[in-house]
C-alpha cells in the first residue's frame, strides 16, 4: 500500500556544494540548510575527486570560496554543473574559459565589497604616512619615557595618488583620498569617460606622477607584475605602494628589494603572492604595515554576502536571471 507521507523535505531542496575552506560559509550554515541541500568535502575523509566522483556527479550548483582554485580539472568532475557563485570579487580562482565552454554561469561578489575594501586601503595608507603602527609599538614597548624624538609623519593631504584600477574600489578609494585633499589620477584599460581624474595609458608615466600608487586591479595575465621594478624606482625614493588587489600583481621580491634599498619608502599589503605566506624581510620594515588579506572582513559585508549568494542560487533553480552575473566576455 502506498504511503501518504510526504517524501524528505531535504530531497526537495536543490543540492549544492560548498568548495573551499568553510569558514565563511559556516556562519551562515543554518540558514543555507534550511534553504539548499549542500554537499560539505571537508566533512568527508575521501579526497576531493574521489567525494565529487562519488556524490557530485548530478549537482547543479556550486558555492566557491574565492581561496578556492575552481581548475578545469575539477570542472570535470562536475558534469552537471551549471552554475558558480563565488564569495569573492575577484575571479582569477575560477577557470572562466573552461566555464564559458562548458556554458556554467557565474555569479560574483559584486560590489558589496567595495566600500570596506576601500576603507582597508585609506586605513592602510593613513597607518603608513602618519606612522600609527610604528607608534603604538613605540608607546607599547616603552621607548617613550626613555626616547622622547619621535619621527615625524607625512601629511595625507595633497599626495597624488595613483590608482591603478578604476572600478567600483577604485572609484571608493578615489572618494575618499579627495576628501582628504589628494589629486586623484589613474591606470586603466580604458579610459571612464565619466570621471575628471587624470588618465595615464603608461602605468610607468602614473609612477612618475604620483606619490601613491593604491593597487585596485583583477589579476590577470595583462596586470601579473604589473607593478615591477621600473615602476617601483619611477614612483621614487619617497613613493608608497598600496595594495588591495592580488599579490601578485605586483613583483614581490623586487618589491623587497626596492624596501630594503630604500627605492621606494612604504607599503601597506593586505595581499601577497604566496598567501599565507609572507617574506620573512617584510616582518623586519618598520615602512611595512601588513594585514591578512581580511580588506572584505565585516560583519555588515557578510549579512550581505549571504543574501546574495542565497538570492543568485534560488534564481538559478528558479530560471530567474541572477542577481550579479558575470559578463560572458
């Protein structure tokens, strides 16, 4: 005799997985179970080919960290993929050609980062030129009492700052150094025609116009080192480099170098090449200040995150356009 019960609620939610460390996906975790079906690796001892092969093959949705290098490899071992949403803003973790080819969407971040990436960049180059970390390890270990000069800072106001990068950070960044009193110019693929800031074409000619460059740019083949030697000595002996971007967008060992020598005078670096990992001289550079990659770290950003992500996964099962698509080229 047939049963009248309803099947498992859990069978009728759609399924996704979680790629990626789950820190930031467990603070919503309740809320995206009451919602989807979601396939957590990290719970399984099976290594991540072996779990996708075994458990992922019909799974149409995918959540990625952007920590998570989303390869063409592992593309194949989600057949029925048509969808990523990633938590980050960035997208050089995910193999966008093997996505367009495979005709998988994908949905970013957005700007809901923006704003808090931007303040991060302010802070670090207010930290930099006003010296506040160099300071509190002043006053923390004692020196004041026993060594009343302190250095002088450098005032913010009036710096021209370069930002490499004129999207939705750039533009917040450029908003508030203006507030400040700094002349803004810029680095781009192209040039916004609705903006008054200067426009350089060169990224070495902004070097040389600029006493701040703040790094906002996608990594990408183009922009790899982009940030090399020559453009560290044409930013000059009392230039600061800022970077919010990707690590590697700039050349991190000829970035030390130019430290050490005294090239170039200051760095503020939430990102690195290596990540986790840091060159030990940097520890060493009082005209370093470092941050762990956490530019997008607030309570605030991540309330909104979670709507997003949970508003583009329920548009997809829904055949609802997404809420923040990336173009298709």
């Amino acid at each position: 005799m047939a049963s009248n019960q309803p099947p498992d609620a859990a069978q009728q939610l759609p399924e996704i997985i979680v790629l990626g460390p789950p820190s930031v996906f467990r603070a919503y975790d309740g809320e995206f179970s009451s919602r989807f079906q979601v396939l957590r690796p990290w719970e399984s001892q099976s290594p991540l080919p072996q779990f996708l092969a075994d458990r992922a093959q019909s799974t149409r949705a995918a959540l990625c960290s952007g920590a998570f290098s989303l390869s063409a490899a592992i593309l194949c071992n989600l057949p029925s993929l048509g969808l990523i949403v990633t938590t980050s803003a960035g997208l050089d973790h995910i193999d966008l050609t093997e996505c367009r080819r495979r005709g998988i969407a994908v949905a970013s971040a957005g700007n809901i980062f923006s704003a808090d990436v931007a303040d991060l960049a302010v802070g670090l180059l207010l930290d930099l030129l006003r010296k506040i970390s160099t300071g509190n390890r002043f006053v923390r270990d004692g020196l004041w009492p026993r060594q009343a000069e302190y250095p002088l800072g450098v005032k913010v106001g009036g710096k021209r700052v370069g930002i490499v990068g004129l999207g939705s950070i750039g533009v917040e960044v450029a908003k508030r150094l203006e507030a400040f009193g700094c002349a803004i110019s810029y680095y781009s693929r192209k040039k916004k025609p609705l903006v008054s800031y200067a426009f350089y074409p060169d990224i070495y000619a902004l070097a040389l116009n600029s006493d701040v460059l703040v790094l906002c740019c996608a990594l990408t083949e183009q922009t790899h080192h982009m940030i090399n030697r020559e453009v560290m000595v044409a930013l000059g002996k009392d230039g600061v480099i800022v970077n919010i971007a990707r690590g590697a967008v700039i050349d991190e060992k000829e970035l030390v170098c130019c430290l050490q020598q005294g090239e170039i005078a200051a760095a503020g670096l939430d990102v690195f090449e290596n990540e986790p990992r840091v060159p030990n001289e940097l520890y060493e550079l009082d005209s370093v200040v470092l941050s762990p990659h956490a530019a997008v770290f607030t309570e605030e950003s991540f309330t909104e995150l979670y709507q997003l992500m949970a508003g583009n996964l329920e548009a997809f099962f829904s055949n609802r356009p997404l809420l923040s698509p990336i173009p298709d080229e």
